[in-house]
C-alpha cells in the first residue's frame, strides 16, 4: 500500500494538470501580416484575414434544458450593463438644464403676455374715453382716428385682451 501512494499521487497530479489544460484548448492561432504565428486567448485583431486564422476555439458542448435556461437567465442579467454613475449624473443634469429652459421660457412668455393685455387695457380704455386719439402714418404725418378707425382699433384691443389676458 506504501508503494502506491507515490502512484496515486502522481496519477492524481496528472489528472489536476490535465484537468488544467482544458481551458488552454480555447486558444485562438493565427498568422500575422509578416507570417508569424500567434497563440492567445483573445481572437486575432479585425485586419487579419480570415484565411490566416489557423485554429479557432471549440464550442461547448450543449447542456442540459434546465441547465441552458439557468445559464441563459444568469447570462441576462450579467449581459445588462452596469450604469455608470457618471453617466446617470450628466443626464439627470441635462435633464434639468432643459426643464429649466423650458421654465424660463414658460415664463417669458407669460410676462410678454401679461404685458401685452395692460397695454390693451389702457388702449381700449383710451379708446372708450371719447376723447380724440391721433397717430402718426409712416411719412410721420400725424392722423386723427374717424369713427370706423376708431372701431377695427377697439376690435383690435380687444382681440388682445382676449388672447392674452387670461
């Protein structure tokens, strides 16, 4: 029995590096642009031709159905990429950066329309006052309004005050 376990031993040795070997059977081989072969892990860069790749690492063995879709579901989760905080932090930034734009023009907008309606209001004001109102024509001639003037402008006014007072 004493003579056997330096046997045993070497033969489980054996088996451990043989069992070792297995995953050094995945190597790719392929010969480079200046005819030199090379042996790795990682397949041969894209400008290798296809013709020069010289052995290509074996598909595994198909599994088992329960087995397959135990790995296909681990497999799916670890395939979701991770999110980079980084990244999640410069969109949510941008995010904010454009509802605030929006915001601001939001915001613009009703103070341009807010602004609008009290000069409508005192316009149509000025117009229901009786009194009369002149402007000037674009030579710089100054007119008084006539009745049917006066009219389309409280028309006008109040179309305004409509749209914009609200």
């Amino acid at each position: 029995m004493i003579a056997s376990r330096p046997l045993f031993a070497t033969l489980l040795c054996g088996a451990l590096v043989a069992g070792l070997s297995a995953p050094a059977s995945a190597q790719w081989k392929w010969r480079d642009k200046d005819g030199r072969i090379t042996v790795s892990d990682l397949p041969p860069p894209r400008d290798v031709q296809t013709k020069d790749i010289l052995q290509r690492p074996e598909a595994p063995a198909p599994r088992a159905p329960a087995a397959a879709a135990a790995a296909s579901a681990a497999s799916a989760v670890a395939a979701r990429p991770a999110v980079d905080p980084e990244l999640q932090a410069r969109k949510k930034a941008a995010e904010q950066e454009q509802a605030s734009r929006v915001k601001a023009d939001a915001d613009k907008l009703a103070g341009q329309k807010a602004e609008n309606c009290r000069a409508a209001r005192a316009h149509l004001a000025a117009l229901d006052s009786g009194q009369r109102i002149a402007r000037y024509k674009d030579n710089g001639e100054r007119e008084i309004l006539d009745d049917q003037q006066r009219a389309a402008e409280t028309r006008r006014a109040r179309d305004v005050i409509a749209s914009d007072c609200r």
